[in-house]
C-alpha cells in the first residue's frame, strides 16, 4: 500500500478534483468529478474509497477553490497560488500561466523561481469562461466534446460580437436562424472567447511560455486559436483540470 | 422666519435634543468600552474620540430635522466651497454623505430603488440614486432631510453631479448655482483660477439672497480659518501613519472623516480632531496599531465599500493586513496648505480647483507611489468603483505601474460604494486572499 503524503482537494464551481502525492510529489491519483452541491460529502465519500487502496493515515489535506470553506482541511489557499505551484512544479519555468475554468479565468504571471508577480480574474462577468461554450453547447442540443471538433473543422467563421454568455447564446440563433452553417457559428463562439482570454493576458502583460490549466485546456480548438492569437504555442499538461488541485497537494508537502 | 418653527427648532433641537446627545457622548466617553460585537481579538479597541464623531453627526441630522424655517438650507457636493453658505448662516446637506450613512446603515439599496422605479437608471452613480431616492420617498434613517433653499454644485468631483442637482432644482424648485471647475492635467492656469473666482464672486449675491443677509468679509476669513485648521489636523492625523504599527486604520477614516466634510468650518470640528490627535499620539507614544498584528501594510484608492467596512476590516486585520493610507480621505487634508486667510476667495478658487478628481491621472499614480514610500507599503487596493468613473479611469495603469515600477503588490477589486448588488462576498475573498498570498 502506497503512503500518500499529501492531498490537494480543489473545489470549484463546476468539478471537483483531489490530487494525491508522494513524498517526491509525485501523483499517485488524480479524480475529477461533477462537483455536487453538497462537497463536503462528495469528498468524504471519495476519500474514504481511496483509503481502501492507499495508507492515508498521515496526509496533509490542502483545499481550494469556492468550495473549500466546506471542506476539512489543514490548510485552505487560494486557487491562484495553487495554480501557479502546480503549474511552476510540472513545466519547471516561469511565464504566463492561464486556467479556464468553469466560472473563473485566471492569467497568472508567475516569476522564474515560482512566485506569483500578478494575476487577474474576470469579474462579476463569465465571459470567455467555460459556462461560455457550454451554455451554448446546451442550447444547441451538442455535446461538449464535439464543439471543438465542429470548430476545427469548419472553413469558415462567423463573428460573434457579443462577449457576454448570455447574449452570445442568442447571437448564435439569430445567425442560424439566417442560414448561417452551424460550424461557422461555433468556430466564431470560440473565437469571441478566445479573444476574451487573450484581453485578460494581455492586461496583466504577456510573458511566454503560454502555460494552460482548467478543464477548457482540453478544447482543442481553444488551444489552436490561442496560438495563432499570441504567435505562442501553448504548453498543456496531461491532464490540465488537476492542476489546481496538484498544486494544492504541493504545497501539503511543506508543510 | 416662523415663530412656531423658530419655538419648535428651539425646544427640540437646541434644548432637549442637543442637551440629550451632548449627555450621553459625556456619559459614553467617562465609562467607554467599544461596542460589544468589536473584534478586539485583532483589532485595537476602537477609537475613545470617536464618541464624537457620532454626537457631530447626530446632531448635525437632528438639526435638520428642525432646521426649516429658521435657518436657510443648502444642499451642496462633496467638494463644493461652502466657506461663503457657512459664513452667511446656511445649514449644510452634503447628499453624498447622507447617501455614505445609508450605505453604512445598509439601507442604500431600499432607497435607491426607489429612484430606479421612477426611471432612474441602475447605471447612474449610487449615491445620486440614493439621494433621488430619499428625496422622492422620503425615506432616510436619520427621521427627516430640510428641504433646501439653494442648491450648490461644484463640478470638480464629476460631471454626475451637474444633471443630479438639476434635477434636484427641478423638483424643489429652489436656486442652483453651479460652480464649473476647468480640469486640471498638470497646473492650473492662471485664467482657470480667475475664471472660477468670478463665479465664487457672482455666487455671493444669489446666497444673499436667499439667506435675506449680507456676507460678512470677516465672518468668512474665520469660516476659512477654521476650515484650513480642521484640514491640517486630520491630515496630521492621516499622516501619524507613518507610524509603525499604524494608529488608525483607514476603515476607522472612512467612519471618524464625516465632520472633516460636512462640518468644516465650525469651531466644534477643529476641538474634535484635535482631541483625535491627542488620542491618535497617546496610541503610538504605547505602540498601538490600529490592528494588533500588522503585518502587511496597504493603500486604498477610490470610494469606500460603505456597506462592507467591518467585513473588509476584519478579514483583512484577520490575516496581519492593516490598510493605512487612502488617496480618498487624504483628499480633505492635502489642499488645506494652499488656503490662504487673508484672501479667501482666491484661495478658495485655487483650493477648489485642485481636488485629485479634478486632476490627471498620472497625479493620482504620483500620490499614490509617494505614499507607497512615506508610508512603506506593501501593496495596494484599487477598488474599482462601478458608480464612480473618474475615480475609477486610469486605475488599470496604475495598477501595472505601482507593481511594475515599485514593486508592490496591487490588486483591482470590482465593486460599487453604495449599490451591494455589485458585490459578491465569496470573489471578493478569494481575490483579497490571493492578493495577500502574493504579499507574503
């Protein structure tokens, strides 16, 4: 049985995600689920499960994200530093780290010995967050997965002005409703947000490499546009929604 | 003048209402605690002088509960040059004051819309819709607002308030003398200053009017006096921050600056802050901090959160963060040096020309770094006020320029003074938090 030496727990608004590291830091699980209105059972129940398989006895538990208030834990951080840990521990480089999530985007200009410089959140606005492509996607009887695959495939894009989700959504009918082709549609959905993310980098100043967190990293189409809009091909990690959460368990180990 | 109104404003203000209050400030003041739900476990208990601040304030409202009849009334903006209404007698309403009273007492939003349902956009300033608001339903927490006599709107604050108080004149019928204040982008010009001089000149015989008296020169050089006086002082006190740990905290500011605005001017405002300094120097002569363990020390820029001043304080005090100098309350203390007694309207014609909203953004940056210096500060919050934009404008700029080029930590926080719909508890902690994680 592997002994767990720490556990980052990142509650956000839309999944929940727990990490599990060694002594080394090294992952030893990751699990991403749907994040249930009642988290702190949700956690419980999984935690539980993994103690069948795992010496849990002594892990540290680090909680983040809207969620974490809820949650037992050692310590509570923001998403931001654990982002920015996470993301510093598994490139080994400083830049510019940019997490989509569900709700919040985050651009964390993060130093060359792993140090947040600044960072910024979309306020009191979801544009360009992921509520943004799934609202729509929802809308249009889609599955997620296959927005991205529309976008990329499509020879032609229709400009979405809107930045807002809501509007945007019926931005999208008006222009089907005229005949516009459903994939020049949804490659111009991507390209509005696309173009809202790269706003937000651009504000707190860009500063390569272009590193990316959050479930929406996984959206090729949104990494494909990102680059031809910062000239910088955006590094993703293998599972770039347990970033946060990695992170989280990192900083459990120095404690 | 009524004699009924005169008898009523006698007895119920002068006699048993101001007699009641000045009873109770003494009887507070002798046994003082602070108030049973203060957080003394990470604050510094709160200020003895500031039992003073609340017999002012009440009695100021209380007076204008009587005051109709018996003494002209103006209501005026916050940077407006009263130095001649105070000298020809007026009683004084700052609407935006009222307006911060009722985002403190939490009842901003009930009034607002109130204005917001007979049209007045979500998008105007909060504190114009809280004042519309009160004045159309009549609702306010202090009992009564006097109906003014004259309206006075001075333009070096925002634009907001030029077609706020014409709708006020529309309403209430009354004079409006409006005070145009050129912008300022580095030094005013000599025409600027001349140009608002002749208003301040022109002004004099409209406030005669309704005042039914002559100004007296020597009765106005006193109200400057005792202006400029009350100024040096709370800038006197603001700058006792440089202090370590810091006396007062720049919440306690927002609460203790309401007589520095609406009642300069009045001998009783000058004996209160120097009182408040002498508690301000006891408090540094024994180490006091405003919080008990300052840690981090940071800048506010723009407006107040009025509805949220205990959340913010405490959760920052929470986490060793003491928040202890503000380009908003230092607002009235900077210009007091260039009043000048022996010619008040020029004086107050350049005074009123230079508040920091009627000037560049690149002084705010400056005012700014130099606090970062002469206070030595950690970081800095820009909130981000939705209903006050020349505040708010070039705050993304300096923002980047204070981390940049200082190399301290700035975080701009979106919110709105007076409207709590602008405000999410859960994102404002959770940027506040990484802002302090960033910090250490």
């Amino acid at each position: 049985m592997e002994t767990v030496k720490s556990i980052g727990i990142d509650a956000g608004s839309t999944t929940l995600k727990i990490v599990g590291v060694n002594e080394e830091g090294k992952i030893l699980f990751s699990i991403v689920e749907d994040a249930d209105p009642k988290v702190e059972e949700q956690t419980e129940h999984i935690l539980n499960k993994l103690k069948e398989n795992y010496d849990m006895e002594s892990s540290k538990i680090v909680a983040t994200g809207y969620g974490s208030n809820l949650i037992k834990a050692d310590k509570k951080v923001t998403e931001i530093t654990c982002h920015a840990k996470g993301i510093y521990e598994y490139f080994k480089t400083g830049g510019t780290a940019v997490d989509i999530g569900g709700q919040d985007n985050k651009v964390i200009l993060i130093s060359k010995n792993g140090k947040v410089i600044d960072f910024i959140m979309n306020d009191k606005c979801a544009s360009g967050t992921g509520r943004f492509l799934e609202n729509t996607a929802w809308r249009l009887k889609i599955p997620m997965e296959k927005m991205a695959e529309l976008a990329l495939n499509s020879d032609g894009e229709v400009k979405i002005s809107s930045t807002c989700a809501v509007f945007a959504e019926s931005e999208v009918i008006s222009h089907l409703s005229r005949g516009q082709k459903l994939e020049h549609v949804i490659k111009g959905l991507h390209r509005a947000m696309v173009k809202r993310i790269t706003s937000m980098i651009y504000t707190v100043g860009f500063n390569p490499p272009l590193m990316l967190s959050g479930g929406v990293a996984k959206n090729k189409a949104v990494v494909k546009m990102l680059e031809e809009e910062l000239g910088e091909k955006p590094r993703i990690p293998e599972n770039p929604q347990i970033m946060g959460a990695f992170g989280a368990a990192l900083i459990g180990l120095s404690q | 003048m009524g004699v009924k109104d005169k008898i009523k404003y006698i007895f119920s203000y002068k006699i048993a209402g101001k007699l009641l209050i000045e009873y109770n400030t003494k009887k507070t003041f002798k046994n003082f605690k602070p108030p049973k739900n203060w957080r003394t476990d990470i604050l510094a208990p709160s200020l003895r002088t500031g039992v003073y601040t609340k017999e002012i304030i009440a009695k100021h409202y209380l007076e204008g509960r009587y005051v109709s009849g018996v003494k002209p009334v103006a209501w005026v903006t916050s940077g407006a040059p009263i130095e001649i209404l105070k000298a020809l007698g007026f009683y004084i309403l700052y609407p935006e004051n009222h307006g911060a009273l009722c985002g403190a007492r939490k009842v901003a939003l009930e009034i607002s819309e109130e204005a917001e349902k007979k049209g007045y956009s979500i998008d105007i300033c909060s504190y114009a819709r809280t004042d519309i608001g009160a004045t159309l339903s009549k609702k306010t927490p202090v009992g009564k607002l006097p109906k003014p006599d004259l309206l006075l709107c001075c333009t070096n604050i925002c634009q907001t308030v030029l077609y706020w108080y014409r709708v006020l004149a529309e309403y209430y019928k009354v004079p409006l003398i409006v005070i145009d204040t050129p912008f300022v982008y580095d030094e005013a010009k000599e025409h600027d200053i001349e140009y608002v001089k002749k208003q301040l000149e022109a002004s004099i015989e409209v406030s005669e009017k309704v005042a039914g008296k002559s100004l007296s020169f020597s009765k106005l050089k006193e109200v400057v006096r005792l202006s400029k006086m009350a100024a040096e002082l709370w800038l006197e006190i603001m700058n006792a921050n440089k202090n370590k740990p810091a006396p007062i905290s720049v919440f306690d500011q927002f609460i203790h600056m309401a007589p520095i605005v609406e009642k300069r001017g009045d001998p009783e405002t000058v004996d209160f802050y120097s009182k408040m300094l002498d508690e301000i120097n006891e408090r540094i002569k024994n180490g006091i901090g405003a919080i008990k363990n300052e840690r981090k020390r940071v800048l506010w820029d723009n407006l107040p959160i009025w509805y949220k001043i205990r959340f913010l304080s405490e959760f920052l005090a929470e986490n060793g963060v003491s928040v202890i100098a503000s380009t908003y309350t230092n607002a009235w203390g900077e210009l007091a040096p260039m009043m000048d007694i022996e010619r008040p309207i020029e004086s107050m014609a350049k005074t009123y020309v230079y508040p920091i909203l009627n000037r560049g953004t690149g002084h705010k940056l400056k005012t700014m770094e130099t606090m970062v210096k002469e206070f030595d500060l950690d970081g800095a919050i820009l909130h981000s006020d939705r209903s006050c934009k020349p505040y708010s404008v070039g705050q993304m700029d300096q923002r980047l320029k204070l981390l940049n080029e200082l190399g301290v930590a700035a975080l701009l926080l979106e919110a709105d003074h007076n409207d709590p719909r602008a405000f999410a508890d859960e994102q404002i902690k959770s940027r506040l938090k990484a802002f302090m994680e960033m910090m250490d």
